[in-house]
C-alpha cells in the first residue's frame, strides 16, 4: 500500500466512516468496519485516531464542510441582498435533497453523544460548529456587501444555525419538496427584515 500523508489518511478514514454511519449507524459501526470501508489495515486506523471521540469529531467536522463550501461559492455578492440569501439557502438544500442519509445522520450523532458519557462535549461542539460557521459566513456577507445587523452576529448566527437544524429535520422526516420555495422565500424575506436596509438593490 502506497504511503499517505497522514492528514490526508485521517480524511480518507472520516469520509469512510460517513459513509459506514450513515449506512449502518453510528452504534452499529466499528473501527474494523471503518477500516475495511477505507480500504487500510485496523492499525492504520488506530495510527490516525487514538481515540472514537477523535473519529466522531472529525466526522461532524467534515460533515459540515461538505455543506458549508458549497454554501460559501453560492453566497457571492448580488444584485441584492435576497437574491444573496436565498442563493446560499438553495445550495444547502440542494445538498440536503442530493445527500439525506449524510444529514440524517447529523442527528444521528447528536442523540449519540448525548447518551453515551464522556461524548456529552462532542454534541455541544456540533451545536457550536453550525453556530460558528453561520457567524463566520455573515461577517463574510457584511464586509462584502457592506450591512448592517438590527441583532448581534452571535444571536443572529445562533438563530439561523437553529432554524436551519429544525427545517432540516422537518424535511427529512416529512420530505416534501413541493413547500421548499415557498419556504426558501419566506426565510429569505424573514433574514432581509433583520439587516438594515436589506430590501432592494445595494447602495
């Protein structure tokens, strides 16, 4: 077997195990099925991660940036602040549509760190992760389109990072496409209401 840097290894083994849990879940998925899964011995595996916590935060972290780049190229400055909005709230349910067992499987781990003692902290830091990439990509939209917030980045981006948790939920468990624009638009409209002159083209 070819020698791999060992970063590259250890993200070669998370994207392995997304696809292990999400097929199996998360209880039911072993280190020598993640192993197997990857295509690497049972010590290449121990070698990039010494403990299962370790594993399950580098799943929930790469989980999110599988969604979050495809966010960050659609939110790109437009003619509007709204048409900016809903560009990046389009691609993230496209991703949701196009992967639902990777999103299911977020909930998957939450309820999983939450029962098993000493992975309390592993769901916190899930929480906090959307928290913080919600915060980083509204900084992002400010410095670029130049706005001002009626609340707080950090409330703001706490709100966002709930809202955007419960419509998935929702969608994956009553999977009805035919509300999405009308939902996409009514978020969209909702998050233009909280930005100082957020409606109409940019000044």
């Amino acid at each position: 077997m070819a020698r791999m840097p060992s970063a590259e290894r250890r993200r070669q083994l998370t994207e392995a195990a997304i696809r292990a849990m999400a097929r199996d879940g998360v209880a039911k998925t072993t280190t020598r099925s993640i192993a197997a899964e990857a295509g690497v011995s049972l010590s290449v595996f121990h070698y990039c991660f010494d403990s299962k916590q370790a594993l399950i935060e580098s799943v929930i972290t790469t989980i999110t940036d599988h969604s979050v780049s495809l966010v960050r190229g659609a939110i790109r400055p437009r003619a509007t602040l709204e048409e900016t909005v809903r560009a990046g709230f389009q691609a993230y349910w496209d991703h949701v549509r196009a992967h639902p067992d990777e999103h299911m499987l977020t909930y998957e781990l939450t309820q999983y760190a939450l029962r098993r003692p000493g992975f309390e902290h592993l769901a916190r830091r899930q929480y906090e992760l959307y928290a913080d990439t919600y915060a980083d990509l509204i900084d992002h939209l400010c410095r670029t389109m130049a706005l001002r917030l009626r609340v707080p980045v950090p409330v703001l981006a706490h709100y966002l990072a709930a809202m955007t948790d419960g419509l998935t939920l929702n969608y994956l468990v009553l999977g009805d496409e035919a509300v999405w624009n009308d939902i996409l638009d009514t978020v969209t409209a909702h998050i233009g209401g909280l930005v100082e002159g957020g409606t109409g083209e940019r000044g």
